[in-house]
C-alpha cells in the first residue's frame, strides 16, 4: 500500500517501454481486470493509443489516463482513468486529466464510459451530453452456456445448422474476415484486427457457410478463470450459438460487454438460459452532441 502523504509525481506524456510495463503493474496492482499484461502490450503497437502517467519517487506508476484516437472512429473514447488506492484525492488525476485536454485533437468527440459514481462528475464538466445508451457487463459459466448451446442447436433447423462450420482463424480467412467486420461496423479496422488476431492469447473462431464468413468470434484473458467474449458477429441466431458453444471448451467464465439497448435473441438467449449474471455497467456520455455509436475499440 502506497504511503498516502507521497504526492510527489511525475506526470509523464511521452511513455517508454518502461513505463508501459508499469502500466501492467498498476492494473494488476489495483485489480483492474478489464486490461491484462497482453492488453496493455497490444495498447502500444498502435499510433493512435495515447496515455499519460503519473510516476512516483521511485519510478512506481500510480496514475494512468488512456484515450483512443483511431483514426476511422468518430469518437474517441478516454478508456482508463486510474489513480493508484493510497494517493487518490490530491490532484493527481486532475493533473493528468490537464494534460490528456491538452493533447486530445481539437474539434473531435470525446466518449467517456462512466462508473455510476463518477458520471454526474463528468457530466457536469467535460462531459455534458449523454448517452441514451449504456453497457450492460454479463457473465456466465461456460458449462451452463455450453448445455444451453447443445439443446438450441439439437431445437434448430438441421438442414441449417448442417450448412454451418466452425473453424479456428487462419491467414487465408483474415481478409474476408476483416472486411464481414468492416461491412458491420461501417469502418475499417484491419490495422487493429492484423495486430489482435496475432496474440497468442486471443483464440478467435471463424463461421464459414459454403466457403464464406458468416460470422465470428474472438475470445481474449480477463482475470483468473473468466474470459472476456466478444465481439461475437454473426448472420443468424444458429450461427452465433456455434461459435459460442466452441468459444465454452475450458471451465470458468465468459464475460462480455452488451449495448444496453440491446434487446437482441442473442441476449435473450443467454440471460434465460444460462446462469448469466448482469450488472448495469457504464453510462456514456460525450463532449458534443453526437449520434451514438457502439463502443468497438
Ligand atoms: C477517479 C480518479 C482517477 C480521480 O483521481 P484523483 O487523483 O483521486 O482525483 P483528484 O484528486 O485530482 O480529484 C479531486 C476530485 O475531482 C474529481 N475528478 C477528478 N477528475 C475529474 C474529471 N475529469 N471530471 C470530473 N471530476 C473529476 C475526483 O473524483 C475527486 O472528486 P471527490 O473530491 O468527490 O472525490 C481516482 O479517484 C480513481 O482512481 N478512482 C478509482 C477508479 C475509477 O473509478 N476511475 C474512474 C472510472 S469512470
């Protein structure tokens, strides 16, 4: 635990390798599950993936400000803002926050994903304008969803299901793959997928019907035995439970991240027949009026 007197930081805006591996430890420290060590390395293999530190006396990272700026996005997201337990409340935060305002490009949307107690806060400053939209978090265990997999597809259509095949991502699908993505999402996001799909973490399975990509999902670590889904895309409700039943082939949990306007089959599906558990998440607000956008960094 850090010595609550200790104000004494740094705050840094051009991070080196050192300071990224910091980053790790802070998260790790503080029990910030959302970015493991692979999540925070694959944070620096792009441009546009900006941070602001705030460093003590001994080098310890006690204090991270992220923001994204891809840039086929039209709207940046601030994604952490964290101050290490022993040395929140004296400005270190604000100090941060000042500098990520500095640098953030002029004239773009910010997007913030607000935890319940810190929303009016941002609301009230940088943040006016809300979301119609929050995120939902779910989580269930693979076994309960691997049952509920087997008795929907045993349900389905067999002359449909017989059509549908699940296959491990390989070079050959990465193309077609990125542009089914693309054709989803309304942008391109092949230099994040190029680098996601690399990490040995990652274990992403492909939909093929007669040849072509029908859907796809990725699973990546979370913390401890739960692993974070998504994004889970595909063209029918038969299909997105083939990938999800391929996606349950270890003991634990899987953890993902819904739009809260999700009224989705899919969603359905999980919450009646699955052990899955819901917590209301983030409330999103922006800087400007903007039309909302699902949040797909
Ligand atoms: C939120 C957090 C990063 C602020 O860092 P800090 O160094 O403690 O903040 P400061 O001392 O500079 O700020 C003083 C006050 O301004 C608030 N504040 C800080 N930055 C702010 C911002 N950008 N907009 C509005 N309010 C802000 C702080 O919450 C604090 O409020 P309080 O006096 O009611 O507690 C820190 O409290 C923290 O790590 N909290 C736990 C993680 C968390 O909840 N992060 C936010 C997720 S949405």
């Amino acid at each position: 635990m850090a010595e609550c007197n200790d104000v004494d930081v740094q705050i840094v805006t051009d991070l080196s390798e050192v300071h990224w591996n910091g980053i790790a430890q802070l998260y790790a420290d503080e029990e910030w599950f959302m970015f493991p060590k692979e999540m925070v390395e694959l944070k620096t293999k792009f441009s546009w993936s900006h941070a602001v530190v705030a460093v003590n006396r001994e080098g310890r990272i006690v204090g991270l400000l992220t923001w994204s700026e891809a840039p086929t996005a039209s709207v940046h997201y601030v994604s952490t803002y964290l101050v290490a337990s022993g040395y929140r409340g004296h400005g270190i935060g604000a100090r941060m926050w000042d500098q990520m305002m500095k640098r953030v490009t002029p004239g773009r949307i910010l997007g913030i994903d607000a935890d319940p107690d810190m929303v009016e806060k941002y609301r009230s400053r940088e943040f006016p304008y809300r979301s119609e939209h929050g995120a939902y978090r779910i989580s269930f265990s693979t076994e309960s969803a691997l049952v509920a997999c087997k008795k929907a597809l045993g349900d389905a259509d067999e002359n449909v299901t017989s059509q549908i095949q699940i296959v491990a991502m390989s070079d050959d699908l990465i193309e077609q793959m990125i542009a089914y993505d693309q054709g989803l999402c309304g942008r391109n996001r092949e230099t994040f997928w190029r680098e996601y799909l690399k990490m040995d973490c990652v274990a992403t399975k492909v939909a093929l019907r007669q040849g072509k990509v029908v859907g796809f999902c990725c699973r990546a670590p979370f913390h401890q035995e739960t692993k974070r889904l998504g994004p889970l895309f595909a063209d029918s409700f038969e299909i997105g439970v083939s990938l999800l039943s391929h996606m349950c082939d270890f003991t634990g949990r899987l953890a993902a991240i819904r739009p809260q306007r999700d009224e989705c089959p899919f969603l359905q599906f999980l919450l009646q027949h699955t052990d899955c558990k819901l917590d209301s998440a983030a409330n999103r607000s922006f800087s400007r009026k903007c039309p909302d956008e699902d949040r797909v960094d």
